[in-house]
C-alpha cells in the first residue's frame, strides 16, 4: 500500500510540472484561460496558413513570368531580325509630343527630322537654319517684321519660296500686287553643291592625268573591263550606287540672287497665287488658305510633301483691309489653327509701323518665330568703327522668338542680331556681330586675346 500511494504521489507532481511548463501567461504575469489558449493557438495557425499562401502565390507568379520570358525568347529566335529589333526597340515620347498618327517621313526630300517628333522644313537659308535649330517646323507660323527703309524682307520670302519650289513642295503665295505670278521670275536659282562641284573638279584632274609609260597598258584593262561590265547588266548597279550622290536631295540649298529660278519649277499646277489688293476683306484669301491646307492634312496621312505658304505684306497700305485690324487678327489667329493639324509651313511678312503699337504686340505674340529686318545707313563712321566687316553687311536679321513645338522647354540663342551679307553679291549670308579691332588694323577685336609680341605694357591676370 505504501508504495501504491507513493507512485501515485510522484505521477500527481510530474502531471503538476509538466502543466506549470506548459502555461501561457499575459505580460502583467497572468495565467490565460483555457479559452484563451483554443483562441491564441487558432490564431497561430491562421497566421501560418496566410504566410504558406503567399509563398505559394510567389512562386507561381515567378514561374508564370519566366515561361513567358522563355516563350518571348522562342518568338523572337523565328522573327527577322530587323522585325525582332524593332519590336523590342520602341520610341521614347515625349509628354508634350502631340498624338498624331501620321508623321513625314524623313526620306521625303526638303523634310528634316528634328527632336520630340518635329519635322524641319528649310528657310532657303543655311545659315538661318542652324540659328533656329533646324529650320521651320511643320505645323508653324512664321511672321517677319518688314523695314520701312529697305525690303530686306523680300529676301527672306523669296529664299523660302525657291527652296520649296525646287524641292517640289506646294506653294501659296498672297500679294498686294495687282499681278502675283509676276513675282515668281524674280526668285533667285540654286547653285551647284559642294559635292557636285568636287566630283567636277576630281573628274577635270583624271582627265589631266599624266600616267607613266609602264602602267599605261594596266589602266587600258581596267577601261575594258569596266565597258564589259556595263555591257554585262553592272551598269545598273554601278549607277544605282553613285546615284545616292548625285540624285541627293540637298535639304538647304545655296541661291544665286542674280540667276533666276528656272521656268519648269513654277509652271506647274502645284503654285498658286492669290492677288489680296482689291480685296475688301480677308474671306477670300482665308478660303484659299484653307483649300490649300486640307491637301495636308495630318489626319488623311498625307505626308508625302509639305505645303509652303508665303503672304507678302498683309496690311499693306494699298490693299483695302489694311484698317480691319482685327479681322487680320483674326485671319492670323485661323490660319495658326489649322496649321497646327497639317504638315505646312506659313511665312507673313508685315510692315509693322503701320500697325498700332496693342494690334502689333497682338500679331508678335501670335507668331511661332518673330524675325524682324532692318537696313543700316551707308555713311555711319560710328557703328563702322564699332563693326568688322561693316561695308559687307546690307542689313540687320533680329531673331525675337523661336518655334518650340511639342516641348516646354526654352531656347537660349548665343545671339539675337545677324548680319546680313551678300558674298560675292550673289549669296546670302547671316554672320554674328563682330567687334572691330582696336586700331581699325587687321588685328584681334576686343573680344579676343591678342598677342604679348612688341607689346610694352604688362598683363594683369
């Protein structure tokens, strides 16, 4: 018996340990409750089971992405790979860019492509170009402030209105003349290109080619078999590989101001004139603009040329709306709508001394690129000290704003003023303002550090 009660006493005290280890107690030192322990340990298991669904979720998306990365690879391996590249390499847009479906291409001649989706039509005028970061983008309005003193304006007009017309572009052109076409045989003609007149000169220089007496006979094979050759079928090949040279379209050319524009490039269907003198209103005129613009239309994916409008002096004095100022403006403000929606360019020359100082600040802020023209007096000692290159220059270029479509971001010119010249009296050019030298010798110009040779006086740097 007395060991009965003593095994019974030690399975009562090992029960007691084992139950004392096994107690969950809070934080302020309390025992839980049995309920409390069911609550606690189904709380746990819930805790597991949402961890264990994670990570199965986990590794099933991971396996689902990288049987798609397998099936891409798969796919791309069967591609061309032109296509393969092209699909895999997207144009980066810009938030500013408009969403338009139907872009020039940049193969089409006298269009140049340009950042954020802009495409560049030539001024006519190389130097210009580089000033305004590429030419004048499509879909702008260019707007020219005329001088009463001289019409260095009609240069900028008649530039613009070659370089489309060589390039086989549509022209409008608008005229307070009582003859508009007449205007058309005083537009100046391209010049060779520099790599035409290379590949003349190169040509002169074989033929004049002396070639030694031992080699003479090498240089009669290669004659034939080159005639072999284009006898052959090569000749096809051969022309079509200088043909990307010579058949390049130049996107600015060079125009001798005294030869004018050949008559085959203006006696198509493909320039219209329009005469604004005796008109009483601009209704007219805006309806041929608008005509005119709908052949352009971004929308009907007509990319293969670009139109070019050309408005020669709108509030001329003789013409009969020159008081409706704010019809013009309203004219001005249309004509800027619709060609934001298609691929042409508009260029309007005005004299704006005629205009009111509010309805001139109105017609610049409408204007995409604001050029302005002035003449220089020919007897000024003063600024032919001040300026190198003074009896070159035939008047001043002031570039007051610059088109920046589909983008925020300003432009910050190295300068504003140009000089225009006449090189040789046949070419235009725009050159920066330089400062004449001191002595008026040919020597460096204030701006420049000149050399410390013969010179006595010391440096301080």
């Amino acid at each position: 018996m007395a060991m009965r009660s003593a095994l019974s006493r030690l399975s009562v005290v090992r029960s007691m340990e084992s139950t004392r280890g096994a107690t969950r107690c809070f934080s302020d030192g309390r025992i839980l409750s049995e309920e409390e322990r069911a609550a606690e340990t189904i709380y746990i298991q819930k805790m597991e089971r949402e961890r264990l669904e994670k990570l199965k979720k986990k590794a099933e998306k991971e396996k689902a992405e990288k049987e798609k990365e397998s099936a891409d690879k798969i796919c791309r391996t069967k591609l061309h790979p032109l296509d393969s590249t092209m699909a895999t390499i997207k144009p980066r847009l810009s938030s500013f860019s408009r969403n338009i479906s139907v872009v020039p291409s940049p193969q089409t001649p006298g269009l140049k492509c340009g950042p954020n989706g802009t495409t560049f039509v030539s001024s006519g005028i190389p130097d210009l170009d580089k000033i305004l970061g590429g030419g004048f983008p499509l879909g702008s309005l260019v707007m020219v402030m005329e001088d009463a003193e001289a019409p260095h304006h009609m240069l900028l007009l008649r530039n613009f209105m070659s370089q489309g017309l060589v390039h086989n572009q549509p022209l409008l052109y608008a005229s307070p003349s009582k003859d508009p076409r007449s205007f058309l045989g005083t537009l100046p003609s391209p010049t060779a290109s520099k790599d035409d007149k290379s590949r003349h000169s190169d040509s002169e220089q074989d033929k004049g080619l002396r070639i030694a007496w031992q080699y003479k006979k090498y240089m009669g094979e290669l004659h034939q078999n080159i005639d072999s050759n284009r006898g052959k079928g090569n000749h096809e090949n051969n022309s079509s590989y200088y043909s990307g040279a010579d058949d390049k379209q130049v996107f600015c050319n060079d125009f001798d101001l005294r030869k004018p524009l050949e008559r085959h490039y203006f006696s198509a269907q493909r320039v219209d004139c329009v005469g604004i003198q005796d008109s009483t209103n601009l209704v007219a005129l805006r309806d041929r603009c608008a005509t005119f613009l709908a052949q352009f239309s971004r929308t009907e994916g007509s990319s293969s040329c670009a139109g070019h409008i050309a408005i020669q002096s709108l509030c001329a004095p003789q013409c009969e709306h020159s008081n409706m100022e704010w019809d013009m403006l309203s004219f001005i403000k249309s004509l800027k709508g619709k060609l934001r929606s298609s691929n042409a360019v508009a260029v309007i020359t005005f004299p704006a001394s005629l205009l009111s100082l509010s309805s001139s600040k109105r017609w610049q802020h409408m204007a995409d690129t604001l050029l302005s023209v002035g003449a220089i007096p020919d007897e000024d000692k003063e600024m032919a000290k001040l300026l190198s290159g003074y009896k070159d220059m035939v008047g001043l270029l002031n570039v007051h704003k610059v088109a920046r479509l589909n983008t925020q971001v300003p432009v910050i010119l190295e300068a504003t003023t140009f000089s225009i010249k006449l090189l040789k009296r046949r070419f235009l050019a725009l050159e920066c303002l330089n400062q004449a030298p001191v002595d008026g010798s040919s020597g460096s110009s204030y701006g420049t550090s000149g050399s410390c040779s013969g010179s006595s006086k010391t440096l301080d740097f």
